[in-house]
C-alpha cells in the first residue's frame, strides 16, 4: 500500500469536512415517499427527492413488478446484443416512443450512460457540440469522451449559443446539447429559441429532460411539449428513476437512424448489463398512469406554487420559476448545512447544496415538491423554514 497516497487523501477528506463541503449520506429505513423514517426510527418529511409524481412507493407499480419476477426471472445476467433482450425490454422502448412522440428508443441502466454514450458514437472530430454552461455532469462527462470540437455557451443565452454556432460553422456536423430543466436552478431551457438556431445553423438538438419527462408540459412529455418544440427535437435522453417511479434506467430516444446507430455502437448499451425486468415492467405501468392520471401534474403544481408563494411571503431568496425544484439561496455552504442539519430537529428532511455540486457561493437547500405532499405538509415544512431563517439570521 501506498502510505503517501493514503495520508494525501485523508488530508484533502479532513480539508472538504472544515470547509463544510462533507457530504454525509443519512440512511432512511422505509420505502421512498412524502414521510419517510430515517436510521434512529424518526419519521420526517422529505422535501429533497425527486419523486415529483409520488410514484416511488406506488401499490400498482410494485406490483407490476412482482408480477414480473415469475414471467421474466430477476435479471438476465447478459448485455442486449448476447442474450439480454426480452419482450418486455422491447415493449417498453416502444411505449417510451409512443408516449414521447418519436421514432424510437433504446434503454440504458441510467441517464448517466445513455449522455455517457451518445456523443462519441455519433460524432468525431470533424464535428462541434455546442453545450450549455449548467449542463449535468453526465452531459459534460459525455462530451469528454467525444473527439468532435467543444463549445460552451452561457446558460439559456441565445445570443451567446448563436456565436458559438457561427464559431462553430465550419464543422461538418454541430449539436446543441441542453438539459431541458438545469437540476440545481430548476429553470426551463429556452427549447423554442434554440430549435430555431438549430435551423438557421442546420445544427441537431439534444435535451436531457430527465427532470421533466412525466410532469411538465399539458401531458407530461417534458419540455419538448411544455416549449411547443416536441417534433423539433433530435435526441431526448431522461431517466426512470425521478418522476418515472424512481428506481433506475434510463433512455434515449428520437430520430430511428440515430437510435439503431446507437444499437450497434454506444458502448455503455452494449457492456452494461440489460435493466432488470422488474424496472421495465414497472415502467410500463408508470406511463400507463401518467397518461390516465393528469390529477397528479395537477397536485404537483398547485403544490409548487403554494410553496413558492408561501417561502416568498417569508422573505426567503428563492430561484425563481415554475418547477418543483425550488433552490432556497444561502450562499455559504457552512450556512447551508447547519441549515439542512437545524430542519432535521423539526422534521423536515432537506440538503444543503455547495460546491462542487454548485457554483462556490451559491450554497443552498434545493427542496422539491411532489404531488404526495399535502397542503399540511407545506406548511409544516414552510414554519420549520421560518423558524430556521430566523435562528441563523437568513431572514427577520
């Protein structure tokens, strides 16, 4: 063993622990949903996942998978291309397809891989990506792993994508790569300006919509449809584990050329194991509620704007928005974790956020609704919030 690699680590460990950039990880002992009950035996409200529609603990869906286990087995123990292809695998590719309005889909065992393998299997070096600032790390970490040439622009600005569209005109191939919601600020891209370039600069447009896909838009397609953009858009990647019931997986979909060149060549689809049965069936059944249920994207916005409206009335700095991700600004992350850690003693579960995971200087505590709120549980959550404002002098 190396004794000098081991000390170096422990010291940059003790060094992120003073700076208050610890990221402990809390254990909860019951299924996922709006009470959970953490290590100790404490039930508190969760106000930090991302089960927007409240269908992590949903009785359909659990069952759906059970059923699962005697029809397909508990996994299939093989990538796609070998032997880890089943029905259901297929009959959930399509129903994404039909549910997003495209041509057609393939599934990975997350978002992260199927950005992870996107960019170098469709593009080289005689190409560009055009990225937004803010983008997930799995966007960003994709990029990295592609040879075409790399340009950055600043969050949703337009004027700014439009230079580096121009800087970017002598590539043979360029794409727009966005997420649809950015995950720390909970704000929107701007999917109809950008589609609009992506004419003018005859450039394709990729949106991660993993925190949209189910809730946002008049039918839950995500941001394609809330921007009016859903037959404009060439590449959508999202995730099941958030709104779509919260487990794992992940997927791409769009153009049918792209998605069967994807078949043959993204690496993370063809070494990773195939998603376990139990997630694919499950994932049949959430897309078969959400297009029966809309009382849910229903609650899960009326939620958000109680909340909003409330923590505003409050003086609290809030980004602002119409998405259930609702960033509470504090700035210093010292702040920002004895905050996190002061709501816990009154039975709210929430997170301080700080660099890396943002910017240095934007610490803060990202709450996130979900329809499996009720009202009295916003204004628990909201008094706790008063009451630690008031402590920590965030606000009078």
């Amino acid at each position: 063993m190396n004794k000098d690699f081991i000390s170096f680590l422990q010291s940059q460990i003790t060094e992120v622990q003073a700076n208050g950039l610890y990221k402990h990880e809390r254990e909860i002992t019951s299924p996922q949903q709006a009470e959970i009950q953490i290590a100790g035996g404490r039930k508190v409200l969760n106000f930090c996942a991302n089960n927007y529609l409240g269908l992590a603990n949903n009785p359909e869906l659990i069952q759906a998978a059970k059923e699962s286990y005697d029809k397909f087995g508990f996994g299939l123990a093989s990538v796609r291309f070998i032997c880890g292809t089943q029905t259901i695998h297929h009959q959930l590719e399509k129903r994404i397809s039909q549910f997003l309005k495209t041509d057609d889909s393939i599934l990975y065992s997350s978002c992260f891989d199927a950005n992870g393998g996107l960019f170098e299997t469709l593009l080289g070096e005689q190409d560009a990506i055009i990225s937004d600032a803010l983008n997930h790390a799995s966007i960003i970490d994709g990029i990295r792993l592609c040879k075409a040439s790399r340009f950055k622009y600043n969050n949703n600005d337009m004027h700014d994508l439009e230079d580096k569209l121009k800087e970017a005109a002598s590539c043979r191939f360029k794409m727009i790569a966005t997420d649809g919601v950015f995950s720390m600020d909970g704000t929107i891209a701007n999917l109809k300006a950008i589609c609009d370039l992506a004419d003018r600069y005859n450039a394709l447009v990729m949106v991660d919509d993993s925190h949209a896909v189910g809730f946002i838009g008049e039918k839950g397609r995500g941001t394609p449809e809330y921007c009016g953009v859903l037959d404009r858009v060439d590449i959508i990647t999202g995730t099941l584990g958030k709104a779509l019931g919260g487990a794992s997986g992940g997927f791409t979909s769009g153009r049918k050329e792209i998605i069967e060149w994807l078949r043959q060549r993204s690496r993370p689809y063809l070494f990773s194991n195939t998603l376990a049965p139990s997630i694919a069936s499950a994932s049949i059944k959430v897309l078969d509620l959400i297009e029966t249920r809309g009382d849910l994207r229903e609650k899960l916005q009326e939620n958000s704007r109680y909340f909003r409206e409330k923590m505003t009335k409050l003086g609290f700095n809030l980004v602002p928005g119409v998405h259930p991700i609702i960033p509470v600004m504090l700035g210093e992350a010292k702040l920002a974790q004895e905050f996190a850690a002061r709501m816990l003693t009154h039975g709210i579960y929430v997170i301080g956020f700080c660099y890396p995971v943002v910017p240095q200087g934007k610490a803060r505590i990202r709450t996130q609704i979900s329809a499996a709120h009720s009202k009295e549980d916003i204004d628990r959550a909201v008094k706790a919030f008063a009451t630690v404002g008031k402590e920590l002098a965030v606000i009078k």
